[in-house]
C-alpha cells in the first residue's frame, strides 16, 4: 500500500489524473490519505475509491444511458430483506421450507441471490436455466429439485422487481 501510495503521489505530482480502484471502502480510505499525506504541495485530482462505489458514481453521472434515476438509492442485503420480509405472502415460496423462520429463510435468499450476481448472472438467465432443468428432469428427485430452482428464479425476479420499484439497485 506504501509503494503504491507513493506511486500515486508521483503521478498526481506530474500532473496526472488518476483513478484508483480498491476491494473495499476502508481500503480506498487508506490508499487516498496516504498518498495524501505523501503529496507535496497542491493538486488538483486524485480519485481513490472501491469498485464497487466508482460503478455507483458511474451509473450516478450516466444515469440516463444507463435508464435510471439519477437519485437512487443503494440498498444493503438487510434493507432488501427487510423488504421481502414485508412481502412474504407474495412470495412463491411453496417448495422452500420456512420452518418458522422465514427471515433466515430469506437471508440465505438474498445471500444466494448476491452470490449469483457476483458471478454476472440474472434473474432472467437464471430463470431460463431453471426451466431447461425442469424440462430436462430424468426422474421424480431431480423434478422436484428443478421445480425448487424454478421457484427460486420466481423469488429473485420478484426480488428484482421489488427493487426496481423502489427506485433503488442493490449491490449487483
């Protein structure tokens, strides 16, 4: 991190714009106050953030290309599980199993759903696969294990849904 602090600093020293990209927020914060603090004199533009809140900033400032509101709001896992919570009896969840609890239930929901969007895929294409496989089914097991994925395509497009008409994204 002190080596490419410092790095930073020869750029910015030489006029240069930089962008830097880092895993985390707490991270971002690091980087930038020590390649701060290792900056002589003024400059004039030093970007240092996570990934994750440079594509926030990017969709902000191209929010029209991109058919957004420029105002939206980012919501956490426990926000969007709050939010299902709320819905629960329109959520198809027949094949899952509530047990009493359906905010684990719908943890480990939000969690997979977040896992699937870290991989790049959606709630469309998970959708269509989750077809292919129920229509593929050779056996009795492996059809109920195909009509519980279907199930779990219908919870995360509502998901999705749900999100859209908040006017909000979530992380993926």
């Amino acid at each position: 991190t002190e080596a490419l602090a410092h790095r930073l600093a020869r750029l910015v020293a030489g006029k240069a714009r930089v962008l830097a990209l880092t895993a985390s927020q707490a991270a971002a914060t690091r980087l930038r106050a020590s390649a701060e603090d290792a900056i002589e004199g003024s400059f004039e533009e030093l970007s240092v953030h996570s990934w994750r809140e440079a594509a926030e900033r990017l969709l902000r400032e191209h929010a029209a290309e991109a058919g957004i509101d420029p105002f939206f709001e980012r919501l956490t896992a426990a926000d969007r599980l709050a939010m299902l919570l709320d819905r629960l009896d329109e959520l198809p969840l027949r094949r899952h199993e509530i047990r009493g609890n359906p905010a684990g239930l719908l943890a480990g929901i939000v969690q997979r759903i977040d896992a699937l969007k870290e991989q790049a895929i959606e709630c469309r294409a998970f959708g269509e696969w989750a077809e292919r496989l129920e229509a593929e089914a050779a056996d009795e097991a492996a059809l109920d294990v195909a009509r519980r994925e279907r199930e779990f395509a219908d919870v995360f497009a509502r998901h999705d849904a749900l999100v859209r008409a908040a006017g909000a994204l979530d992380g993926g």
